[in-house]
C-alpha cells in the first residue's frame, strides 16, 4: 500500500468522523430550537393556511397574536403541540405572505398538508 493511499484512507475515516458530529450537532442544534411544548412525536411537516388565523405566542387562544396569517399562507411545522383540552397545534414558521419568517404556534384546524406556494 502507498503512503498516499493510507493516507487517502485516513482522510476518509477523518471526514466520516466529521460528518457525524456535524450531523450530531445539527440534530442537537434542531432540537434546542424546539420550544419545550412541542410535546408530541409528530413529524415536522409542509402546511397551508385554510383561513386567516392567528400566529400565536403559545399554543391556545389565551396566548397573544403576534401576526395574522392569511388564507393560503406556507408555513414549514417544526413540532406539534397537544395541549390539556386535546387541542393541537402546529409550531412552524410562516414561508409566505406578509409574515414571512415569523415563528409560532397556529391551531390545527386552521392547516392542511402541503404548500400553496412551492418554490
């Protein structure tokens, strides 16, 4: 074996080892950026507005509105929330519209699946 193949193998085993802590730190990373009532296991999913509905600080309507999403508007849900009536709520980011990039919580029966405006 030459020295540049060793070496080609080592540099190989060096990036796979950084690629998993890369990888590591990023789920990590992604998981911090959850708030603590994400409470379910539910997946992350692409979503759309089904009426205008509020952006809430919190998941309930006894939290502030931070913004008005209107029909139609793309959010991406990091995480879902389930609070003690049984109420879920999606915790996301909006993609479109006037509250572009606003983070928070809307009620599920305000979405449905997938995106009104892909990119």
């Amino acid at each position: 074996m030459t020295t540049f193949m060793r070496l080609g193998g080592a540099l190989a085993a060096a990036g796979l080892v950084l690629g998993a802590i890369t990888a590591a730190a990023a789920t990590a990373e992604a998981a911090a950026a959850k708030p603590r009532a994400c409470n379910t296991d539910a997946v992350a999913a692409p979503l759309h507005t089904t009426a205008a509905v509020n952006l809430r600080t919190g998941k309930g309507v006894g939290y502030a509105s931070q913004a008005v999403l209107s029909k139609g508007t793309d959010i991406y849900a990091h995480c879902w929330g389930v609070t003690r009536d049984h109420s879920w709520w999606a915790y996301g980011e909006a993609l479109s519209g006037r509250s572009r990039g606003h983070m928070g919580w809307v009620a599920n029966e305000y979405v449905a699946a997938g995106y009104k405006h892909p990119e």
